[in-house]
C-alpha cells in the first residue's frame, strides 16, 4: 500500500468489483486496448491482479482518490511476460476512469509505485503501450522516461492488421545504479 498526497494505493477488495467493471467496460477508457471488458473480465482482471499481489509477480494495485474514496483506477508494476529488448524486469502501468484524466494522478501514483522499485533494487522499470497512445505516452515522459525506438515491437497478443498491434517501449534506468 502507498499513499500520495492525493492517492492511497491498495489492495482490491471486492467492493471495488462494480466501479472497475464500469471504468474497463467503456469503449472511451479502453479504446487503446484491443476489447473493453464485461462484468465477468473485469472481475477475472482483478482476481489476477490479487492474485499477483499474493504470488509476487505483481502489484497493480487500487488506486483510490483520497477526497472522497472513489475508485480511480489501477495503477502498478508487474513482471513481464513477453519478450521485449534487453528482457527488463517489470512495466509501470495504470487504468484511469476518464473521469480523473488530466489532473496529473497517473503520474502522482506511478511516480510512487517507481520509487518502491528502486528500494526494491530494480535496475530499470519500463512502460509500453499502443503507438497511437499518445495520452500514455505524454505520462511516460512526465515520468521522466525515455523512448527506446529500437525496443518497439508488434504485441504478440494483438491481432497481425490490428491498429493497436504496434508498440512502443520506455525506459526508465534506476538513478541509483552505476
């Protein structure tokens, strides 16, 4: 669990079920992502992300809005699991209802989820998505990393012909590493 000063970071509890099922069932939130999803996804998505939680492998946690408790979104790391240039260990990654979009929150809670990766010993965290994602793109950049042109790929996991199957991939080093 972390906290920001306008975030709390945590766990999902099944209370969190109906709110995540509305943020990923809009076509407008999750248009970078080949489908939206239904109820029973959605409820999948959040039984894998406890899942890693338990197991490890990640931490896309809750993001919830200080004010007033509302369910923002996801925001998290986690271990990868395709192939990308020089097999970095984990992604930084959010999911925000457009409600929140463009008030800085994705950076806010990313930047906190990065800084844990540090302490963890990470020597670099990385971030990828969609090439027409330019919304993700500006967030990846405010968190100071850098494109790697030479790390961009097709997803192996999107359709060859599909519009979202070109990736782009950003680094981000640790600072505290030679």
């Amino acid at each position: 669990m972390f906290e920001t000063p306008r975030l709390i970071l945590r766990p999902w509890r099944d209370d969190d079920r109906d709110a995540f099922a509305a943020i990923v069932g809009d076509p407008q939130i999750m248009r970078f992502y080949p489908r939206t999803r239904d109820r029973a996804a959605a409820d999948g998505w959040i039984d894998k992300m406890i899942a890693g939680l338990r197991d490890g492998t990640s931490a896309f946690l809750a993001a919830e809005r200080k004010s007033d408790k509302a369910l923002i979104g996801l925001i998290g790391t986690g271990q990868i699991d395709i192939e990308l240039r020089g097999n970095p260990p984990e992604e930084i990654g959010w999911v925000l209802d457009k409600r929140y979009w463009g008030q800085g929150l994705a950076v806010e809670g990313a930047s906190a989820h990065i800084a844990h990766a540090w302490q963890r010993g990470l020597p670099e965290i990385v971030a990828f998505t969609a090439a027409i994602n330019t919304p993700s793109q500006r967030v990846m950049e405010k968190l100071g990393m850098a494109r790697d042109i030479e790390g961009d790929f097709l997803h192996p996991r999107i359709p060859e012909d599909h519009p979202l199957r070109p990736h782009v991939l950003y680094r981000l080093p640790n600072p505290q590493r030679p």
